[in-house]
C-alpha cells in the first residue's frame, strides 16, 4: 500500500467540524467551519444502541448534550431529541446530534470533504467498523470504483476513514473495500510499516505533539502520508508541515485558516 502520490485532499481540516468556535461534531459546528472557508472536516462516529451511527465523540451523551448514559446504551430516536448546543452557547440551542448519513447528505451538498473517525466501543469495535464504513459506502457510493482504497486511486471527493481500532479498520476495510483508511495513533510506532500495509491503511495519523523529524522522514521516506492532530500553533503547523506532514486537523480555525498551506 506504499505510494508517492501528493496528498489528494484538503490540507488544513477543521477538528470536529467547526473547531473550537461552535458545539463540536454538528451541523452547526460545519456550518461555521464553512463560513470561515473551510471545505474540509474531521468528525466523529459511534452507533447508537440501535445501530445508527451518529456524529458525537465522547461514548457517553453528558459532556456535549442534556442527555446521560452511554451512546451505545441509547436508541438513535432518543438521541435525536437531545440538545447539542446549549453547552456551547446560547445560540446554539436545540442544535442536534446529527446522524452519519445525514451529516454526510449535508457534506455533499456544501462541498465539504470529511475525515471520517471510527470511534471505539468495547466488544462492538468491530461492528463500528463495519456499519460506518457501509454507511459511508452509501453516502458516497456513486463515487466509489474498484481499487479505490489504494493512494494511485482514490476519488479525491470520497471521505478517507480512520480509526485508532485494529479491529474496526478491517471490518472497514472488509464491509467498504473501495474506502481509503487510516490509522490513528498516538506515537509512530517502530513497526508502522508493517502495520499499515497489514490494514491495507493509505496513511499514518499521529498526535503532533509526539512527531519528531526523524519520525515524519520514516513515515514520508516509506511512502506513505502522514496527518497530525490537534494543530492549535501555527508557528507548530509551519514546522511539521516543513518536516514533510502531509494535512492537519487544528480546533483554531481562526488562526490556522483553511488557506494556510
């Protein structure tokens, strides 16, 4: 799965949709995000207790909505009457916790291009995997065509999914084969190589903070690309992208706009 093909994808994503300017992972968040000329986004996906993947982040519903409990506990139609914003600001009440598939219809109308994380949940890490990638497949499937989760052919419109879960990317990549993936980590770890060509993964997604030179020249000298989170500085976003990074995802928007590199 080794290539050397430039990134194909918006360079500067913002982080749960609208950063650190709106209640993180909605509709609302993108919205803003998109207002400030930003055509790229990373968010969030867990299943519901039903099996409905929604946009959210945490496992459980108390820190970004009115709701408690866990989101695997918790039936989509509950989810859909709790309020996502207020938390936030304000303004933002009654905002929802949006579907994947909706959130998705929304992204391609906008033109926004999401990087697409499979959260994980114990004992279900793997059908996480699996229901987000095919629902991804579906939102996208007119785009889709064989091979299309290899660096020489991926549709530059189609989402890249990425998980810190083993486990979730091969259901990903058995349920959405012609999805490009990543893996996420919170180090480059010695053996990243051998990791990514077993997932069959496009790319290594790292915590910047840990990223040294040395580490990104490894990553870029195997060929393969390299995204860093959450990029807040951009005295820092200069220096990693110096270092051969290929795309970030930062919370400040504001000061690391969508032009910046």
């Amino acid at each position: 799965m080794s290539h050397h093909r430039p990134w194909p994808w918006p360079r500067i994503q913002a982080h749960r949709g609208g950063g650190a300017l709106a209640p993180e992972n909605t509709l609302a968040a993108i919205r803003r995000g998109c207002a400030m000329g930003f055509r790229a986004i990373e968010i969030d996906a867990r299943l519901t207790s039903d099996e409905v993947p929604v946009v959210i982040h945490d496992r459980t519903l108390e820190r970004t909505t009115d709701g408690k409990g866990a989101v695997a506990q918790t039936t989509s139609a509950a989810i859909a009457r709790l309020d996502a914003g207020s938390w936030f600001a304000p303004e933002y009440r009654g905002e929802h916790v949006p579907t994947l598939a909706g959130t998705i219809a929304f992204c391609r109308s906008q033109g926004i291009w999401i990087n697409l994380e499979i959260k994980r949940a114990a004992g279900q890490i793997a059908r996480i995997g699996e229901v987000v990638a095919r629902t991804a497949a579906q939102g996208y499937g007119d785009l889709l065509r064989p091979g299309g989760d290899r660096a020489e052919s991926v549709v530059a419109q189609a989402p890249l999914l990425s998980s810190f879960g083993r486990e979730a990317l091969l259901a990903a990549r058995q349920a959405a084969p012609d999805l490009p993936r990543g893996l996420l980590v919170d180090d480059v770890p010695e053996n990243f190589a051998a990791e990514l060509d077993q997932l069959g993964c496009v790319s290594l997604h790292t915590d910047h903070e840990t990223l040294t030179r040395d580490k990104a020249r490894a990553v870029k000298d195997a060929g393969y690309w390299l995204f860093c989170y959450t990029v807040d500085d951009p005295a820092r976003a200069r220096e990693i992208f110096a270092w051969g990074v290929d795309a970030l995802c930062t919370d400040r928007i504001d000061l690391i706009g969508a032009g910046f590199a």
